[in-house]
C-alpha cells in the first residue's frame, strides 16, 4: 500500500488527470503513469548495467584527437530518433573500432525511442544470443530455440551488438541469417554494432584489383565474419555509420564506449 507521500499529487493516484479547458471534464493519463511505463519498458529492453547511464545526451566528442565522424554518428544517431518511423523498417548500421562510442549511442537511441515514442526495444548482445541458441540445444534446458528467438524477431526494435565477434561457422552464418532475414522480412528495425569493417569477404577481395599478397594480409571484415550475402541484406535493411578514432575506453576507462 502505497503512502501519502508516494502517492501522485496530481491524479491522487488514479492514473488519470483532468484536461484544462475541456467542457466535458475530460481525462488523459497522468504523467506518473507516463513514466512507469516507460521505466517498464526500459527494463523489458535488457539493457546492460554496464550501459544504464548511457544517454544521447550525455555522449561527448570533446576528446582529443576525436575524430569528425564520431560527431556526424551522434547527429545521425539524433536524427534517426527524430524521423523514426517503425513501419518503414530502416534501421542503423554503427561501424567502428573498439571504444568509438557505437554501443552508447545505440542504447542512447533505444532509451530515446522507448522515451518519445512508446517503442518496444531490446538490447541483445551478439554472443550472449548465440551462447543462449546454443544452450537451447541441451536437453536440461528448459527454454526451447523458438522462445530463446521469438522475443529477438518481434521486438519492434532490436538492437543486436558487437555482430560478427564470434568466430563464423555454418552454424553461426545460418542463425545470422535466420535472424535478419526474419526481420526484414517482417519490415522491423534493426541497429546493429560491429568492429568490423564494412568490406568484402576475402574471397571477393581476391578476385577485385587487390594482390595475392595484399588480400592475405588484411584484417578481417564484416564479409569474412557473417558472409557476403548477409552483408548485402544489411546494406537493404540499414544505413551506415562509420566511427573512426582512438579506443576512449582505455584512454578514459569510461564504460560509456562500446
């Protein structure tokens, strides 16, 4: 039972507040309600600890030798709150090194979009999900693939992080695939993070003008780690955003970077 301090000043704990002006005494929901909703839908979003705090407006490039793009991420990260619009189905694609500020602006935008407009998100951690995948298998384990997945393709939008930090494998590839084409298909949003460059496969690098030598050499790309064709579905379902500069987590030892 709650006490009179706890208790709504403004609905007298009803949930429901008057309307100034209108003849009929109308209602509308009370800011209160307003805001355990969205505190509800913060939880049901899964958002590490780690990235709580993480806000759009508390995202700095006030750092030395911060490059450009880092601003222009967090003006289109902004700027996709802003125009959002959930039956079109487009979504983010963060690329960049490690500490670059990725998985802060894109919580920073799931916390911005349950806030301002309602929207059912949630955060899931690329090799958390296929570790979860993985255990569904085990016959001691009660949860089955479907209801480790289901929550995953129907979330209004999905924030999926560090895609392609596990090792590829046909397995790995084939749940990738699972997992995005369900969702474009049922024209959801997706925001994705990786370290990863967006570049081909090394079988593509070696048949375009790179040498033997040179393509033997380079790191490994976004291709190489969920395959050419998933890549190319993420070019259809995402726009890119490319954040280049130091690892601010070692410089700083903020958790704010991802």
């Amino acid at each position: 039972m709650k006490t009179a301090s706890e208790v709504c000043p403004a609905c007298a704990g009803s949930g429901w507040k008057p309307v100034s002006g209108t003849p009929d005494g109308g209602v509308t929901r009370c800011d209160c309600q307003l805001r355990a909703r969205g505190g509800a839908m913060i939880a049901a979003a899964r958002i590490p600890k780690r990235y709580e705090h993480c806000e759009l407006s508390n995202f700095t490039t006030d750092f030395p030798r911060a490059d450009r793009s880092i601003a222009l991420a967090q003006i289109s990260a902004s700027r996709f709150v802003q125009e959002f619009d959930p039956r079109d189905g487009a979504g983010l694609l963060l690329v960049g090194g490690i500490g670059t500020g990725k998985t802060h602006l894109a919580a920073g935008i799931l916390k911005e979009l349950i806030a301002v407009r309602g929207s059912a998100c949630l955060f899931c951690d690329y090799r958390e999900l296929l570790k979860q995948i993985q255990n569904s298998y085990n016959d001691s384990v009660k949860a089955t693939e479907l209801q480790v997945l289901r929550p995953v393709f129907e979330a209004e939008v999905l924030l999926l992080d560090e895609l392609g930090a596990v090792k590829p494998s046909e397995w790995v590839w084939d749940t990738v695939s699972l997992i995005l084409n369900t969702r474009y298909n049922d024209n959801r949003t997706t925001i994705i993070t990786t370290n990863f460059a967006d570049e081909p496969a090394a079988s593509v690098a070696r048949s375009s003008s790179l040498s033997p030598a040179r393509a033997a050499a380079r790191e490994e790309t976004l291709g190489d780690r969920i395959g050419e064709r998933m890549r190319s579905r993420l070019h259809e379902m995402c726009r890119i955003v490319k954040m280049d500069g130091p690892d601010f987590r070692q410089k700083f030892k903020s958790a704010s970077f991802g």
